[in-house]
C-alpha cells in the first residue's frame, strides 16, 4: 500500500511503504490505572479527577501532572493504585451510604491511616473528606461514618490506605507556579473584535 | 474537538427480552428523575454497549483529529500561532484520554479500544478524513469543526452517564480557547489580503461537505435511536445538532463575506429550520468505510506511532502491573 501525504514528515516515515506489513498491537500490554486527585487551589478539598495509565506510582505522578493539570489552576496532587481503592456501595435519593456500613467489630490487628473520600452528589467527583486511622477499610469506612460525615448526604465512600498514596512533595509545589503564564492557553488572549468591527464598517 | 455523527448500530427489538423488568424499571426512573448512572450502577447489556461505542468514537477522533491540525503546527503562520495550536493538538490528545478513561468505566479496556482502531474496527469521525491542504483548511477546522463539536459536546455533557458528562465538562471547559482561536485565525484571514481571502473561501469550499455531514446522516434514514434517546444517550436527533449549528454560525461566516457553497442554503423564518441541499449521504458511507482520501495514511500514522512505542511499553512493563477497570 502507497500512502502520499500532505504531509512530508509522514513520507519520511520508512515503515509508510509497508504499512500493512507491521504486525498487530500485542495483545493486553496495557499499563495498570491510577487514581488522581487535584487540589485546585490551596485550602480547597482534592477531588478525584481522573485516572492515568503507567507502568509505576512515580510515572502516574508524572502523567497526572501532564494529562489532568495542564490547563487550570492547580496547587498539588496525588495519586494512588486503583486497586488499593476500596469502594462502598452507591446509594441513590435520601439513603445515605454511612447507614448501610455496618461495624467492622472488634480491631485486628495494628491500625494504618486511610484516606476517606466523599460522593455528595450523583455525576460529580468524589472530594477528599480526610484521614482515619483502622485495621481495615471497611473498619475506616465505619470510623468515617462516625468522625467525617458532617451531616452531608453521602451516596459513595472511597477508602485507600495512606501509605499507598504518592503525594506531592514541598519542593516541588512550585510544578504549577507557571500556568498562569500560559495566556496563549486563553481565550481571553484571542480578542479580534475591533479587527471584525473595522472591516464591517469598511463594507 | 469531535463528538458528532456518531454512528450506532440499530438496535434489534429482542435486545431488552433478557433484562430484569424491576432493575430495567428503577434504571430509567433513575434517568427520568435526572440523576445520573456510575459506573457501579446497574445497567442494560444495551446502554453500556452504545455507550463504549459512543464514547469510544468520540476518543479516536479526539487522536486522529489531532493529525491534521498537527500538521499545521510548523508550517502555522509566527510564534503565537504556532503556541496555539501545539497547545491545541496537546489538548485533543489529552481529551482521547479522558474520553478512553470514561469509556474504560465501562469495561473496555484502552488497549482493545487502541487496537480496535488501528486495525480499523472501530470508527471515528468522518470528517477527519479528509486533508487540509492549506492554513486555512487548519483555521478551518480550528474554528468550524471545533464549533460543531462544542453544539454537540455541550449537548452530551447533560447525558445519563456520569464518567461521561465529567470528561465533557472539562472537555468543554479547555475547548472554550480553540474555538476563539479558531475564529481569530479566520478573523485574520478575512481580514487580511486578496489572497489570503481567497484561500479561506477556498478552504470553505472544500470544507462544507464533510461539515454537513459531521452531524450525522439526516433522521429519515439514521439508525432507529428513541431508546438512546430515552436514556439520554444521545441527546438530540442528528438534523437538531446539524440545525443549531447553521443557526449559529452561518450568520458569523456570511458576516465575514464568504459565500457557503450551497446556493440552497437559507433560513426558513416560518419554522425556524435551515433548508439546505441534502448532503450525498453515499459519499459519507463511501468514506466512513474506507474510501476516502486520507483513511489509509490516518490509520497508518497511528499504526506506526503504536509500533515504534511498543519497546518503550515493553521495557517498563513489569509484573506489578496489572489492570483494573478504573473507578470513576
């Protein structure tokens, strides 16, 4: 197959003449996924914001920061293994998902800090509501429901141990000092409005 | 950019026999009383079929779209333009992976999506299909094709599926800069010298077409959607999208001289609806199954780019890996 592009990089590719000789993608080389969570600004709660493929938790540090933070604002990061995600049931109308969490019982074993992370509204993110320290995550679930519920409305808890997460470190809180740099990333750099009136008074 | 035309299969009248009329039942309550359904959730096999289609055909043509403007990038016209538009095709390929995480949700995974579309299983929008020859084919799609996405895009954001509307939202959020970018191209361009007019109108000549049909073949004879359309799947009919679009941007293109080449094209003031001649639904069928100009090189591009990455997946994949369907 002769594939001609527009494009001379594209001609300049020595596999373009035997296309279709190249052999299938390998099946399944997929990466494992990562859970990311922004903080828009400082003070405010993370929120989940997406996942990221990679081979490692220091490469989904790094991706995060280049596929979910390019854009807007953003003072720090982290991100862990979905697999070390655990998730409660989601509850729909006014059942809060707290009543459906039964008691982990008595501890055992040593207790580890566990990330809780709220759903207050079916279609959004889930919010960083804060730390408990339990011997399971269905016990750190149960303390959430104790000390993190607030009164709030809660459709879905999230639970992962704290020591899974890679955060960001002070010294490099300064990854996103440069955004607001990047006006060509604006909309508001693209004014052509007195260009447009001119010529309409021109014609 | 993209998310129009997409192409669903028709769906057969046995395809929900097998569902649970209780479960089937508290599903659509669910999306009649406007709340939206998580990954988790049950759901129809049906629904998260067309789903993965949908969102899956949105993701590629976010990747292949970024082919042809990225082709623009080292030859666009100064420094400022040249920044806009690699931040540009960088924000198509960042929404592929937002498009394929919410598609994942579902229980596809990337790598089956990526190979379904190398190896030409999978589609993506048509319009992508075709060259842009010019700068201003570039300013052309910058703006327009942008345009046309962000009616259909802003449309989907208020869909059932929550992984999807929350990619959309975002997605619309970053999009707000290109389409602004896109008209400030055109803006110059119109502006600008006898040449420089005559390049836009010629790119706008060759443009039309594929943008008539980058919403999708006309209702009358599009794939049967009233269930899709119940469970806010697809969330207008092709011909609403393709109408609201004339509405909004054939005035801003006559309002800058340049002739639509369509000599039918005008707004019936009666109904409100643009009249137009119909567009040649074979010539979108002919190039949506392979048959147009730049099909081969599109999936050929990719193919390479998959080849040529494959050693670097390969020196860091390691055991720990493995994959699991992401959470939201």
């Amino acid at each position: 197959m002769k594939v001609v592009s527009l494009d001379p990089r594209v001609n300049r590719l020595p596999e373009i003449s035997g296309i279709d000789s190249i052999s299938r993608k390998a099946p399944l080389d997929q990466f494992g996924t990562y859970e990311v969570f922004v903080q828009p600004k400082e003070g405010k709660p993370f929120q989940h914001e997406g996942i990221v493929h990679a081979p490692n938790l220091e490469l989904a540090f790094l991706l995060a920061k280049e596929t979910l933070t390019r854009r807007f604002m953003c003072s720090s990061i982290f991100v862990t293994d979905t697999r070390n995600v655990f998730v409660s049931p989601t509850t729909e109308n006014d059942q809060n998902v707290y009543d459906l969490i039964p008691s982990a019982g008595p501890a055992q074993g040593n207790a580890r800090p566990y990330e809780i992370f709220h759903l207050f509204k079916r279609g959004k993110q889930h919010v960083h509501a804060g730390q408990v320290a339990a011997t399971s995550p269905q016990e750190a679930m149960w303390i959430g429901g104790q000390s993190l519920r607030a009164g709030k409305m809660i459709y879905n808890v999230w639970a992962a141990p704290t020591d899974t997460f890679r955060f960001t470190r002070d010294e490099e809180r300064d990854l996103w000092l440069t955004l607001p740099e990047k006006k060509f990333r604006d909309a508001a750099a693209y004014k052509a409005g007195d260009k447009l009136k001119t010529f309409l008074e021109k014609k | 950019m993209y998310g129009g035309g997409t192409i669903f299969e028709n769906i057969k009248g046995t395809e929900l026999e097998n569902e649970d009329p209780g479960q089937l039942a508290a599903f659509e309550a669910r999306i009649d009383r406007g709340e939206k359904i998580e990954p988790r959730d049950w759901m129809p096999a049906l629904y998260r079929k067309q789903l993965i289609r949908m969102i899956e055909q949105h993701a590629h043509s976010e990747i292949i779209g970024a082919l042809p403007e990225g082709t623009w990038i080292t030859r666009a016209p100064g420094f400022k333009r040249k920044m806009a538009l690699m931040a540009k095709v960088q924000d198509e390929v960042g929404h592929a992976q937002l498009l394929y995480s919410a598609a994942e949700t579902l229980g596809k995974p990337r790598e089956q999506m990526i190979d379904d579309l190398i190896n030409g299983k999978s589609k993506y929008s048509n319009i992508f299909n075709y060259p842009a020859f010019t700068w201003a084919d570039s300013c052309f799609i910058s703006w327009l094709v942008d345009a046309g996405a962000i009616v259909n895009q802003l449309a989907n954001a208020k869909g059932s599926y929550g992984p999807y509307c929350r990619a959309l939202d975002r997605i619309c959020a970053e999009e707000s800069f290109h389409l602004k970018y896109g008209h400030h191209c055109v803006i110059y361009l119109a502006t600008g010298t006898a040449i420089q007019r005559a390049m836009f109108q010629e790119a706008l000549d060759r443009w039309w077409a594929p943008m008539m049909h980058f919403f999708g073949p006309s209702d009358n004879i599009s794939a049967h959607t009233e269930t899709l359309m119940r469970w806010k799947v697809k969330m207008a009919t092709n011909d609403d999208m393709r109408n609201q679009f004339l509405d909004m941007y054939v005035p801003k293109i006559w309002e800058l001289g340049f002739t639509i080449p369509d000599p039918n094209l005008r707004k019936n003031e009666t109904t409100g609806r643009w009249e137009y001649t119909e567009p040649d639904w074979d010539e979108f069928k002919r190039v949506i199954n392979g048959d147009g100009p730049c099909n081969k090189e599109r999936l050929a591009v990719r193919r390479i780019a998959e080849e040529r990455g494959r050693w670097v997946r390969e020196a860091l994949q390691s055991k720990q890996n493995v994959y699991v369907t992401p959470l939201a």
